[in-house]
C-alpha cells in the first residue's frame, strides 16, 4: 500500500481589507456581500470614530453627532427584518459589534442598548403595532432607546429581587420604583422598563416615552470606564403608562430572558472588539517605539505579550463564531451565550492588560502625541479602562460562569 502526500498550499496573503488580528481568518466565513458591507462600515468606523474616541471618552460625551450617518449605515437595523438595509446573518451581526467597539467601546455600547437591548426588547415582545410604531424611527435614529432593567440593590439577582412595580388602574398602569446605570438614560426618548406586576408578581415591560411626568433621569457623573455612555439614575414616581404602551408578548423573566440570550452573544463580540483595538494600538506603539537604538517590537518579551494578546484574540474569535453560529442554527441556550461572554470578558481582560504594559508609561496616558514629541499609547489606555465595564455588564464573569456550572452539573449554585 502505498501513500501520497497532498502538498500544503502555500496562503496567499490575506486582503487588505481583512483585519491583522484575525489571524485565522475567520472573516472568510462571510459572504461577499457581508464582507463588503463590513469593509464599509470599518472604513466610516476608522475615519470618523476612533480617531475622536479618546477626546470624546475624556469629556464624557457620547458621539450624538454620528446618529444619522450610523443610521444610514443601517447599524440600529442591523438583525430586524422590518428595517434591516441588508440580509445578513448573526455571524456578520457580531463582526459588526466587534467592530464597533474595535474603534470605541463606549459607542458599541449606545448602539447595543439602543439597538441590541431596547430594539430586541419590541422585536420579541411587542405588537405588531408596536414594532410598526417604534421599529421604524429607533432604526432610522429619529429617536433614542434605553433599556431599564438593572436596580440600585439589584444586579445579578434581577429575576428574583425586582422592586420596580407596575399596578394595572383600568386602561394604564402606574409605574413606581429605581433603576440604575441605565445605557442612554440621559437622554433617551424611550425607556423599556422592567416592572413586576403587582397582582400577578410576573415580570412585564413597559414603552416608557419620555419626558413623562414622575420620570426623572440623572446622568450619573465620575465614571472611570465608558465614558462616551451616558448612563442615568432612573426614579419613576407615579409614572402613568397606557396598556397599549405595555409590551404585549412579555408575561414573566422567561420572555424578558430570551432578549438577554440574544444580546450577550454580542456583548461577547463587544468584548472581543476591546481586544483588537487594545492589541493594534499596542502593535502600533511596539512599532514605533525605540529603545536601547531599535524599536520595542523587536524585543522578545514584547513579542511573546503581543503573541498572548492575538492567540487570546484567535481563541475569542472562534467561541464567538460559533455561538453565533448556534443562533442562527436556533440551538443556542442561555448556557452558550454565558461561556461566551465570561470567557472572551476575561480573555479581554488579560490581553488589555498586556498591550497596557508594552506601552509601559505612556500606555495610561490617552492617545495622541506628547508636549516632548514622545507617542502616547495609541488609545490603549482607553481599552483598559473601557474593559472593565465590560467585565461587568450583561452577567458579570461570576454569574455566566455559574449559568455554564448549571448546565454542566444539573444543580444551581445562585438560586
């Protein structure tokens, strides 16, 4: 018997339109119209986002002048069939949130809650009317979405511990409670609320429109981690909602709980994307930063940290694919969706840690140039300090972790 050996094909270099971090390319698994519609937005993301994020995270601003242009790029609509620009799958929907947050974390966030959290939340669980009345100008950015559901006392345990109430009074209902570090708050014209029934204890959502009476939003100042979202504190006193402002397909955390299957697959994605741009700007700076007559990069402990940060990346890609993937399959569960999130959160987090440390000083220094001409850390320390909420939000790494621990062992270690 005998055996032939086919040849290895020699890889072609990679488009110039591919990212470097994506070191398997995994990008290939779009199709071409994806993959032009994703160059196209990386392309606006590159010349008109990140070269302003760091001025507009140390202002604490969000990027309202950029509202139109991400609508006529059909970012809000990305994923609803009623307002989409394009088809696409959830694959090409997390490469675009990874994008988003490769050039400005605090941008990918507002589009998340705006889109991923508030939007979702009338997809699943409005009416048709609903969805005809709010979809439409949401995906346009003729309005503002925020999504309220976390509490000042709760977090983690929202399902169970949920203060806010609603009291059904004959057509409306009267909406009394907190909420706290509410995505868009600020200046949001709608907020999705979160509110248990008094009369039936069940968890429901309501289309708060605001400025509403008993309504108070405010901004909550003094942030060191997403600056560009502006978050609110939330009191609702007396807040009047009409039945026909209550989403009408939610009856229970169940249904509320398939919004939050949906969205942490992409804040996963939002986690890999703080990666990449902590890595190139880290590889940027190795470039061109000299020491001892040579730039650092071609130092080796320099290389093995830039080494760690893309195989974290390469790792981070995979599970992000695939969970999407599953989506799209309709075989993700919850359990997916928190692996994903809580292992590329703490991949995130070493690998920002890393490219902080190649750019030694500088790198907590925000990007641009010196007085003394040296370059500043291309924005890594941003991404460092970006990483952290990121850490955090949409389940922290302690409670996905626990969701995954459940489905491994049958037993629940939090309820």
């Amino acid at each position: 018997m005998t055996f032939t050996l086919t040849p290895p094909r020699v890889a072609a270099s990679a488009p110039a339109d591919l990212l470097d971090a994506d070191f398997y390319s995994f990008q290939h698994l779009l199709t071409d119209a994806e993959q032009r519609a994703l160059a196209e937005i990386r392309a606006f993301l590159d010349a008109d986002v990140r070269p302003h994020a760091d001025d507009l995270w140390e202002r604490a601003e969000s990027p309202r002048h950029l509202i139109p242009r991400i609508a006529e790029l059909g970012l809000y609509a990305n994923g609803f069939a009623e307002t989409r620009r394009f088809e696409n799958s959830a694959v090409f929907r997390g490469w675009v949130a990874m994008e988003l947050s490769r050039a400005d974390p605090s941008l990918a966030t507002f589009i998340g809650v705006h889109s991923g959290l508030a939007m979702t939340s009338i997809a699943v669980g409005g009416s048709d009317e609903q969805k005809a009345e709010w979809l439409p100008p949401l995906a346009a950015g003729e309005s503002v979405a925020a999504f309220g559901l976390t509490e000042p006392g709760h977090g983690s345990d929202t399902a169970r511990g949920l203060e806010t109430t609603a009291e059904r009074r004959g057509d409306h209902w009267v909406l009394n409670g907190a909420k706290r570090w509410i995505g868009n708050g600020a200046f949001a014209d709608l907020v999705v609320i979160w509110a248990r029934d008094l009369a039936d204890q069940q968890v429901k959502g309501f289309l708060v429109r605001t400025p509403a009476a008993g309504f108070t939003a405010t901004k909550i100042e003094r942030k060191q981690s997403l600056r560009g979202v502006e978050n609110a504190d939330i009191v609702l006193e007396n807040v009047v909602v009409a039945e026909g402002d209550r989403l009408q397909r939610i009856d229970g955390f169940r249904d509320l709980a398939v919004v939050l299957r949906l969205t942490r697959a992409d804040v996963a994605w939002q986690g890999l994307g703080v990666g990449v741009g902590a890595y190139e700007a880290a590889l940027a700076y190795a470039k061109a930063r000299t020491q001892f007559g040579k730039p650092i990069a071609s130092f080796q402990l320099v290389q093995e940290k830039l080494a760690v940060a893309l195989s974290n990346i390469t790792a981070s890609i995979a599970l992000s694919v695939r969970v999407s993937q599953m989506q799209d399959e309709g075989l993700q569960a919850d359990h997916h969706s928190a692996m994903a999130k809580a292992f590329v959160s703490a991949r995130m987090r070493e690998t920002v840690a890393l490219c902080r440390e190649i750019c030694g000083g500088n790198g907590i220094q925000l990007g641009g140039q010196s007085q003394v001409g040296i370059p500043a850390g291309y924005g890594v320390a941003r991404y460092f300090a970006d990483a952290e909420a990121v850490f955090t939000f949409e389940g922290t790494y302690d409670m996905n972790s626990l969701i995954v621990g459940r489905a491994i062992t049958g037993h629940s270690a939090f309820v």
